[in-house]
C-alpha cells in the first residue's frame, strides 16, 4: 500500500522515480512509494517535471495541486498533493496498485 501524510495544505506522496525510461507512467508500487517512470534524465529538474506531469494525467489532478516538497535530487521524492481527501487518492492510486496490472 502507499503511503500517505499528512501536511497543512494536503497529503503528501512518496514517489520513488525512475529517470530515462522508455515510457512516461506509474508503474506501481516501490517500497511504500508510488513508483512513476519518466522518459527524462534527472538533469536541471527535467525528471521532476516529468513526474508531476505523470501524476496529473494519471491521477486526474491538475498541475496547481502537485508540488515538490523534497527530494529534488534524490530518486526518493515527497509531493504535496493539495485538494484531495486521503480516500480520493488512495482510490485514484488503487489501479495502479493492483497485483493485476500489467
């Protein structure tokens, strides 16, 4: 399951990133984290970017809710998602969490 926090303006994800794959998406599950593939090289926050714009378009989100919060550098991320309660998103983080996805 993914871990979820809470902060003062939202919830916050653990996204573990994998920079330069061969297509943009959410993989699934790493650890806890929401593991998101993104086609970018983890140079000047080209990855980063990329993320956030998997994470709108999965999860329905739009660009104004998502932030970096830490992890900048790191492939171990933590994003603000703002506007959502902890069961909306845990139900838009649920097909990408099943055993039966491809």
């Amino acid at each position: 399951m993914i871990e979820l926090g809470e902060h003062p303006n939202g919830l916050i994800l653990t996204v573990h990133a994998q920079p330069r794959a061969r297509q943009a998406r959410i993989v699934g599950e790493h650890g806890g984290a929401l593991k998101v593939a993104v086609t970018d090289p983890p140079e000047k926050g080209k990855a980063n970017q990329s993320i956030i714009e998997v994470l709108c378009e999965q999860l329905g989100i739009k660009k104004s809710q998502v932030a970096l919060l830490s992890g900048n550098t790191s492939r171990a991320k933590r994003f603000l998602i703002a506007g959502l309660q902890v069961d909306e998103l845990q139900a838009r983080l649920e097909p990408f969490t099943t055993s039966t996805r491809p």
